[in-house]
C-alpha cells in the first residue's frame, strides 16, 4: 500500500530545512522529487525543479527533494552537502539513507516525482528526466484554481532520445549483479582478482587491467597500478567512480580529440585525463552520433570504479 508521507523525522536527515511532513503541508502544492546526486538522469532534471521552486515557492508551492542513495558513499551528508551547493539546490532535501520515504511511495526508478495538490491529493506520479513542463503546466493551474493569477512562460524542453543500440548502465560490485567483464580474472589472495585484457574487445562490457577487489556495489584497484576501459555503443559517457589522483582517459588507446572531450575531461601535458573531486558521476565523452568506441581510464591503487553510463 502507497504511504504518502515524509518518513524521516529527526533534523539530521533534512537539509535546508526542519523536518516537514505531507499533513503539515496541508494546503500547499507539494512536488516530491526522489533522486540521487551522481545520477545524470537526476541532474538533467535540477534546472527544471530549480526553476519550478524559484517562480511558486513565494504562492506556496514546495519542492521537496528525497535523496535516496544507491551507493554506500552517496549516504555520506558531506557529499550531497557539496552536490546540493554545485547544482544551486534551495529547496528542502530529506537523507532517505534507510529507503523508508521511497519504500512508503513504492519508487522503483530514480528520478521520481509526485505531485500533490493542497488536498492532500496525488495528482500524478513520473518517472524520468523529461516532463517537467507539463507538471509546471499543471501546478499553474492548481495556482489559478486556489486564486493565484499568475504570467508565467515556460521555456521549451528539449528532448532526448536514446538510440536503441545504446549501451545499458554497466554496474560493477557483487550486490548489483556483478559487471559484465571482458577480461580473464585470476583470483589472488583476500579476495582480489588480478584482470588481463584480451585481444578483442566486445560491446556494452568492461575490461579492468590490473589487481582488483570487487565489492557490494563497486570494485577498487588494490594493484599499484591498472586501468578501466569499457567498450560502448553511444554518444555520450559518464563514469561513477573515486579516485585521489589525476586519471588519464583514452579513446581506442589514444589520445581524445579535443571535441570528444566530456565537460570534466581537459588536456595536459600531450594527454587527457580527469581531475576527481571525490566520489561523483563524471562526463567522459561527447558526440554528436551514436558510435562504437572503447574509453580507458589508467589510475593507481585506491582508483574505484562503480558504474558506467551511456547516452
């Protein structure tokens, strides 16, 4: 059964706020967004929840967002904290770290949002990136309805559309199934497994080089050194991963153009390579085409890796 209701109730697991509930908000318009930071699909989906609480907040309109962690180190408040800041998030943020509030609301895909008029009534529930225009369009009219008259333009969405050959998410870490790795794997002692590439590589799989351990949800490199490379078919990339050091990043063993370059990859020195700032989800590669490519990231030890996103 649905349960719609905040189920954390302690100031420790609300930021930007004191602890709120549905039947406090009696009322108000309520937009619920459940999310997770590092998602691309979440962040596609701030600039629209941003604007939404910017321009109704002031008529009683609340964006509530329910951030609520996949991974083990998406649970550390220091990190949404500095997500939070980096994406300009004002609203009130519930730490859904226990699931509680997305278990109550039955979520099962990330982003999530629910809307709720003064009621107390779901209006509708969504799925996705996409759609916030029409929701907006929505919460206008519950506004004109409740006798707010308000001159709003609502700017054009753009689309995205996925190729159909795109490659899926890519997960390492035994809890999430375990990757689809390419590479033979010899088992070493405590649980480490030493990863030789092979000759050719094969679409939508990963290929790890190197000494590593894999974990719940990630794996991480326990050799001095080793690389990550991930054959794909899509247009764009992006990497969940941790590392203390500068990674390299190669396209089909060699040095990335300047124009394939994702927004967190730069040049330096005659290479490409990344710049981690913590546990985060980074973007790797950029083209206007779908196409059939294998990126590579050489790191050292403590270099983790938890999944692979494709557009």
């Amino acid at each position: 059964m649905v349960v719609l209701e905040f189920m954390h109730k302690s100031p420790k697991e609300w930021l930007n706020s004191s602890p709120l509930s549905l039947q406090q908000l009696r009322g108000k318009i309520v937009l619920v967004n459940f999310f997770v930071y590092p998602s691309i699909h979440s962040i596609r989906s701030f600039p629209a929840l941003n604007r939404i609480w910017d321009r109704y907040s002031k008529y009683g309109v609340y964006v509530i967002g329910v951030h609520s962690p996949n991974f083990l180190f998406e649970k550390n408040v220091t990190h949404v904290k500095a997500a939070l800041q980096r994406h300009d998030i004002k609203y009130p943020v519930l730490l859904d770290n226990t699931l509680a509030t997305s278990n109550s609301f039955e979520v099962s895909r990330l982003p999530s949002v629910f809307l709720i008029n003064s009621q107390g009534t779901l209006l509708l529930s969504h799925e996705g990136e996409m759609g916030y225009n029409a929701i907006e369009t929505m919460i206008l009219k519950e506004l004109l309805e409740m006798g707010h008259k308000i001159q709003s333009v609502i700017p054009s969405e753009v689309f995205r559309f996925s190729d159909p050959e795109t490659s899926p998410e890519l997960f390492t870490g035994l809890d999430t199934g375990g990757g689809v790795y390419g590479s033979s794997r010899v088992r070493l002692a405590q649980g480490a497994d030493e990863f030789r590439l092979p000759t050719t590589y094969h679409p939508h799989t990963l290929y790890p080089e190197g000494e590593w351990h894999e974990k719940s949800d990630h794996m991480v490199l326990v050799g001095d050194k080793g690389s990550f490379s991930v054959c794909v078919i899509a247009k764009e990339v992006y990497v969940v991963l941790d590392s203390e050091v500068v990674l390299e990043v190669e396209v089909d063993s060699g040095v990335m153009e300047s124009y394939e370059q994702g927004v967190d990859v730069t040049s330096r020195g005659g290479k490409t390579i990344l710049v981690p700032h913590g546990p985060d989800v980074y973007n790797l590669f950029k083209s206007d085409e779908v196409q059939e490519f294998t990126i590579t990231l050489h790191g050292v030890k403590g270099f983790t890796v938890y999944c692979v996103i494709c557009q």
